[in-house]
C-alpha cells in the first residue's frame, strides 16, 4: 500500500497558464510540491485542465518534474473540487493515506512532518489552519480537545482559515464522505467543497485535528497578482 497524494491544479487563472508552471528562481510549481513532498514515500496524481495539456504539454512537465506520477485531465468545469477529487478515484489506494492538495495555496512547512503529526495523534482526518476571519475561506470548529467538531464553507465560523491541505487515513473513507455529501446535496453555490466533507466525519465521530499555522506561512495563488508577487520572491533555499 502506498500514500496517495492528490494535486488540484484544473482550476483557471484569468490571463495566464495554469498556476503549477508558476516560476520562482527557475523552480516551477509543480517542481516545488514534488520536492516538498519528497519525504512522503507517496504516488503522486496531479488533475490539470486538458485544454492546458494541449496548449502548454502540461502533462509532459509534470511527468519530467515528477516521474512515475499519474496525471488525469478535466475537460470543462466540475460541480467544485471535491467533484473534481473524485475523478481521480482509479488512482486511489482506498485501504491507504490520501493527501489533497490544492495547487493554487502554498504553505511554508514541512509536510512530511505535518503528516507524520497526524498520524501520532491517531487522527481519521485532518487539515492546515491559519488564521483568518475574512469570508473568501473554508473554516473549521474545534472542541475544547481541539478536534474538528464543524466545517464552513464561505462562512467564519471561528478564527481558523483551512489551506488546501487535507490529509485523510483511508481514501476510501474521504469518497464515502464526499458520495454522501453529494447525495445530501450539501454544497455552496452550487459546488461541493472538500472542506464539507469533514461535516460527514464529524457525524461518523471520527476524530478529526488541525496543525496550525502563522499567516505569514500560508501564500494563497489565486489570482494573477497573488502569482506574479510570488514569482517575484527570492528565497535562500532556490536562489542561485
């Protein structure tokens, strides 16, 4: 058995190609969730836009910067990026870890140790937090345990902003969840978040935790402005 981790990268930047050949000091994108991934041990399945594979061989970078890989394309738009998850759900191993990433936010941490972390505490699923209180996030309730006992999408219901990271135990728990999230039509304008499904395992009482983060960790990619204030950074640790 084998991790499983997932990169959401179908969604579409206005005026430009595709967040993942963002470039910083020479690195792509794409290039710096693979090395941030290293330690992991995982097989790694990218889900891009076919119209950027034709245009831009994305799925050619992608195999070169991460060989052994597994890319699935999106023809058009999907009903949110759970909807989008699952269509990668030949690549999951069910009895295994699933890690879903969305390529469009960056988080300054190491993340085999943040997984590892989850592990210790013998979570069934877990996410990133940062806070916030501004309505554009997902966000999360914990309990005086600080385990995850709420989930919202587009609406504060406490100070902890998720980061489009979501680690989950078993693949096949995180497709049950996101099946019946579907089934009780529980979306948010009309797209079904990966954040709601931890509504799901709330109500199954597994045990659902957070690692926090500092703002200054978390580097959202959602606009034009956000990547080009990225691809203007010089870090210590690319830099030449």
């Amino acid at each position: 058995m084998t991790m499983r981790v997932l990169i959401l990268g179908a969604g579409q930047v206005a005026d430009g190609p595709p967040v993942l050949l963002a470039e910083q000091n020479g690195e792509l994108l794409v290039e710096r969730f693979v090395r941030l991934l290293q330690g992991l041990d995982a097989k790694l399945v990218f889900v891009v836009r076919a119209e950027d594979q034709k245009r831009l061989h994305i799925d050619s970078v992608i195999k070169l910067a991460a060989p052994g890989s597994s890319v699935v394309l999106v023809g058009g738009e999907t009903g949110g990026a759970a909807c989008t998850a699952l269509l990668a759900i030949e690549h999951f191993d069910m009895n295994d870890e699933l890690l879903i990433l969305a390529s469009n936010e960056l988080l300054d941490i190491d993340y085999n140790e943040t997984v590892e972390g989850f592990r210790a505490r013998g979570l069934d699923a877990a996410t990133v937090v940062f806070p916030s209180l501004h309505p554009r996030y997902s966000y999360v309730a914990l309990n005086a345990e600080g385990n995850i006992v709420e989930a919202a999408e587009k609406r504060p219901i406490s100070r902890l902003a998720t980061a489009g990271f979501y680690w989950f135990r078993r693949g096949a728990e995180f497709v049950a969840a996101a099946q019946e999230m579907m089934r009780k039509d529980a979306q948010v304008d009309g797209r079904f978040y990966i954040s709601l499904t931890l509504n799901q395992y709330v109500l199954w009482q597994k045990k659902l935790g957070v690692r926090e983060v500092e703002s200054r960790q978390y580097q959202p990619l959602k606009s034009r402005h956000q990547i080009s204030i990225y691809e203007g950074e010089s870090h210590p640790e690319t830099a030449s």
